[in-house]
C-alpha cells in the first residue's frame, strides 16, 4: 500500500497527458485541417521528435487538468440522461435515512442488516449531507483522521475515474471535430465516417469505465468507513 502511495503522484501526472490527447489531436486540426486520416498520420510521423513529444505530453497534461470541471458536469450530465447512478450503493443512503427512526431506542429495537448499521454509523459519525456528492469528502476526512488506508486505493480510483471521464468528453469533441475538418476541407472518404463513428463509440465506452472507476472510488471509501468506524467500536 505504500508504494501504491508513492507511485500515484507519477500516475496522477501520466492520466491527465493521456485523458488530455484528444483535445490536442482536437488543436492540430483545428489549426492544420487535414483531407484524410492517413494525412493526419502523415503529419505525426514527419514531425515525431523527442521536442515535440514533450511538447504534445505537456499540452495534452495542461488541457487534461483543464478540462476537469467541464468534464465533470457532461459526466453528471450524461448519467442523468442514462439514468445511471454514479454511487455505488444508489440512493439506498438517503432512503435508509428516511426511513430509519431517530431515536435510539425505537432502532435498537429493529433487525438492523448491514446497509441500515452503516447509514446509522454515518449519522453517528460524519452526518449525512443534503447532496450526497458531498460525504466523499467527510469519508475521506474521516478515514485518514483514523489511519485507514482507503483513501489511497480510493484516490486510484478516482484518478482513473477523471482520466476515462476527460477521454469521453475529448472523443467527442474529436468525433464533432473530424466532420467540421472534412467540411473545411471539402473531402469525404469512407474512412472518415468510419473514424467518426468510432470516435463517438470510444466516447460512449470511456463513458461507462469512467462510471464504474466513480463507483468503485465510493464503494472503497463507504466500505473502509464501516469497517473503520466498526473495528474502533470493539477496541
């Protein structure tokens, strides 16, 4: 776990170059508009230097950390259009909360299960917040505050979660991109309607693992919190 530790700043750094080249693929064509995807390929090849390598790695990390927040609302936008929940419990934690008497002694007399025991122990322990976006951040509190090591597999998580995220949004940018460059340019070729349809797949797809690395980012720091908050109970 402590190299774990250790090695997430180097992935943090390499996850924003690669969530942000699309958009500095996005940037070439825009300033050099091209008549085919071979053209494009052209380019790369004839300009391929250790310069421009470094060159592309830094703009791509610039525009992936850019990108973050826009990012972050067509991820809220396209899971409302899903209809995907990106908790990895759902809305079960505000209906329990609903649910679940306030006073103590009407709960100890009820058959707690285990989704019941750990909403009580969020009541008890960080408060249930009206958005519920908002208790990662009390979990995460929480959890370091007591030495659990959740929060660093979480943060994983949540590293990739931002870079498949970026992709999405960046294959579809590049997607509407690729048309407005054949429109420029006057040409039309069958791979390029190819290649826009795979774009759109790419951002359909990094869609879905983005969703499930945010899942599972929740899923590491609820279920750290219960067995954290349960293991200091019986010490």
């Amino acid at each position: 776990m402590d190299q774990l530790k250790f090695t997430l700043g180097p992935y943090e750094f390499f996850a924003s170059i690669i969530g942000g080249s699309p958009l500095f693929v996005t940037l070439l064509l825009l300033f050099n508009p091209v008549a085919s995807p071979q053209d494009l390929f052209l380019i790369f090849r004839d300009n391929l230097s250790l310069y421009t390598a470094l060159m592309a790695a830094f703009i791509s990390y610039i525009l992936g950390g850019s990108i973050q927040g826009i990012s972050w609302r067509y991820f809220l936008a396209l899971c409302q259009f899903f209809k995907r929940d990106y908790g990895y419990f759902g809305d079960m934690i505000p209906q329990k909360h609903g649910q679940l008497p306030h006073d103590t002694t009407a709960i100890a007399e009820l058959d707690l299960d285990f989704e019941d025991r750990l909403v009580l122990l969020l009541r008890e322990k960080t408060g249930i917040p009206k958005k519920l976006h908002w208790l990662d951040a009390r979990l995460t509190s929480y959890l370091k505050e007591n030495g659990s090591q959740a929060p660093i597999t979480a943060e994983l998580h949540l590293v990739n979660h931002i870079m498949y995220r970026n992709l999405s949004l960046g294959f579809l940018i590049l997607g509407f991109t690729f048309i407005f460059n054949f429109l420029r340019v006057q040409s039309f070729v069958l791979e390029q309607s190819i290649l826009t349809l795979l774009l759109l797949g790419l951002s359909y797809t990094m869609f879905f693992r983005s969703l499930s690395f945010k899942k599972w980012h929740n899923r590491e720091l609820l279920l750290g919190f219960y067995f954290s908050s349960t293991s200091h109970q019986h010490q």
